[in-house]
C-alpha cells in the first residue's frame, strides 16, 4: 500500500489548521492510501513553545487560558488525526524520512506564507520539503502564500525548493500569478475542507444555544461591531454568540470558551446568521448553508483577505464579501438569499478537480 506522509499545521491551535489536516488525510485514506501526518512541530511556533508562567494574577490567567485551548486541540488531534509517532522538531531531523513515504506532501494551509513560516528573519524551508529524498514525489496541495504577492526576498528560495516538486496545487487564484513569476506552473485547487461530503462522524455535543447570529472575527473593530448589531436588529429575538477568552468570562463576558473543532463545526451549522472574517469559517458556512457576511482582514497591513476573495469567486459568492461596512451593503447582503444550488453546483466541479489533482499525482509513487 502506498504511503502519503503530510507536513502541515497540524500543531496550531487552530480551527481551520485542524479541520484542514483532517480532511486531507481522511479523504487520502477514502482512496487506499496510508496515511500519516509527520509531526513535524517547529520550535519557533507560538502554539509549540511551552507557556509562559508567572504568578502573577494575569499570567495565571492566560497560561489557564492556553493550558485548557491546548488540551481542547490535543483532544481532537489524538481522536481524529494519524500523527507519527516520531516527532521532528527541525529541518534536519527531517532527514530521517527518506524512503519513509512514497509522497509527502505540503498543504493545504499557508505553508507558503513567509509572514508565518519565517521566524525571525530565517525562512523555514520544511514546508517547502528542502530535505532529500532518493526516491518519491513531493507534492502540494492548496498550498497558500496567504497574500497575492511574494515578497522579493523570498522568490529566489521559493523557485530553487519549488523546482523539486512533482505537482503543485494552490489554494488561492492569485498563487498561480505568484508561480508563474516564479517560472513554474501550479493548479488552483480547493481547501482540503471542501474535498469531504459530510461531517457526520464527528461527535458533536448536542447544543443548548438559542437562535443566534455567530459572530467569528480575528480583528474586531467599531465597524465590525455595527455590522452585528445591524443584523441583530433585523434578527429580531436573537442573541449574538462569540468565542470567548477564560479572561472575557471572569470579566462577565457571554459566549463560549474554547469549544473543541468538532463543536466549532456544530456553532456555525446552526447559527441563524454568520459575521466573519475566517476563511475557514466562510467555507464551512459554505458547506452547511449558512448565510453569512466576510468581512476584510486587514489588521496586519497586507492583502489577508485574498483566501477569502479566491473562495468566494470560485463559489460565485462575491457579493457576501465586505471589503469596507456601510450600512447599505449589510442590509442589501441580508436581504439576498443564496442559491445554495448554484454554489453546491460550483463547489462539486472544483471539488472534483482537486480530487482528480490528487489522484492523478498520488497514484504513481515514481
């Protein structure tokens, strides 16, 4: 039996990092492969470094905080992925897998985004697979470089590592262009996420929540705020829900702390509305027919939201994408019902083209 070994985000403690590493190799395992996940776990990642600690009030807080979040992560790690036993913890240790796998591939996740995978001023270069292997392919898939420009520092080790590799799927329409400029050709492929039918088999608690608008945003702002509350006015009878800190429940904030990815997927499924600016809670609003607003992701200066724009042009979704709130485009957005047969009809033919990427390039090892 063929064996996929697969380096990614797995360790973050991420809703998106998680559910991605999940369906890409649940779905590889759907097809007769073996699966593995390298656990590769950089040391440089803030969610891998060992939490801080003081006794000072604050401190014990937020170590609590990110004890408990770690533990929520690990739980679902350990019930739904297949990690190595083995444990890597630098690009030289990585050495160690030639002959280990047949493929290995990178993705999906910003695995080529420099602004995550560069720690300090040194790039890591395992997500690029700069380590040899004698025999096999190297392979991406929906890889992200999380903007739609690579900066100039980078473009000459991007082109040198990326020449090695068999097939190169991308996430975003832009990486293409990003490619190209670097003299080589990509696919534009889907989120691992969307390449699943169903998400039946997860173990979902059941919800006490009452009808409410999910609110997931990274970057809150006064604007942000007033989408919410518009939509709460139009919504009448319904409560807002957000994710909450276990600092934001000392301080008597309301929503809910930490729930595990499998709960994440239960929130989203059943809210009566989305506010968002996650790409991947755009795309499970997707899968479960939600209605939903994306917001722009720009607290960091540079073009984040391009994950989403890419999504919601393949979908057909362009206009539920917010780049700047004014009231008038929430309440025509709210107003406008989705053709969610139109999008499951845009969904399936990219799905099947990422399915036939990978069966094309995983069904021959050499």
């Amino acid at each position: 039996m063929m064996k996929i070994g697969i380096i990614t985000f797995h360790w973050a403690a991420n809703y998106g990092a998680v559910l991605q590493a999940y369906a890409l190799s649940s779905y590889l395992k759907s097809k007769g492969y073996s699966v593995e996940i390298i656990n590769y776990r950089p040391q440089w990642a803030k969610d891998v470094k060992p939490i801080p600690f003081s006794f000072h009030i604050k401190s014990c807080i937020t170590y609590l905080d990110e004890l408990y979040k770690r533990k929520v992560f690990n739980k679902f790690r350990k019930k739904y992925l297949s990690v190595s036993e083995k444990e890597y913890v630098n690009i030289s240790d990585l050495s160690l897998l030639d002959g280990c796998y047949d493929i290995i591939i990178t993705g999906s996740d910003q695995v080529f985004n420099p602004d995550i995978i560069a720690s300090g001023a040194k790039l890591d270069t395992t997500f690029l697979l700069d380590f040899t292997m004698q025999k096999g392919k190297k392979l991406a898939y929906a890889a992200s470089f999380g903007n739609s420009f690579l900066a100039d520092e980078y473009k000459n080790i991007f082109s040198e590592k990326l020449q090695d590799f068999t097939a190169i799927g991308i996430r975003e329409k832009s990486g293409l262009t990003v490619l190209k400029h670097l003299g080589l050709m990509g696919k534009w492929t889907p989120d691992p996420t969307l390449l699943l039918d169903a998400y039946d088999n997860f173990d979902i608690p059941k919800s006490d929540e009452k009808d409410y608008i999910f609110g997931l945003l990274f970057q809150v702002t006064p604007k942000s705020s007033d989408c919410i509350r518009q939509l709460g006015q139009y919504y009448t009878n319904t409560e807002v829900l957000r994710l909450v800190t276990l600092k934001d429940k000392i301080r008597g904030i309301k929503g809910i702390w930490h729930p595990s990815p499998e709960k994440w997927v239960s929130i989203i499924k059943n809210a009566r509305f989305v506010v968002t600016d996650s790409f991947h809670c755009t795309v499970f609003c997707i899968l479960t027919h939600r209605p939903f607003i994306s917001l722009a992701l720009n607290a960091w200066g540079t073009d984040w939201s391009e994950r989403i724009k890419s999504l919601l042009e393949r979908v057909g979704l362009n206009d539920r994408f917010v780049a700047s709130y004014n009231r008038e485009d929430i309440d025509r957005i709210i107003k406008t019902e989705i053709d969610w047969k139109k999008v499951d009809e845009k969904v399936a033919e990219w799905k099947m083209e990422g399915q036939s990427f990978l069966e094309i390039y995983c069904n021959e090892a050499y």
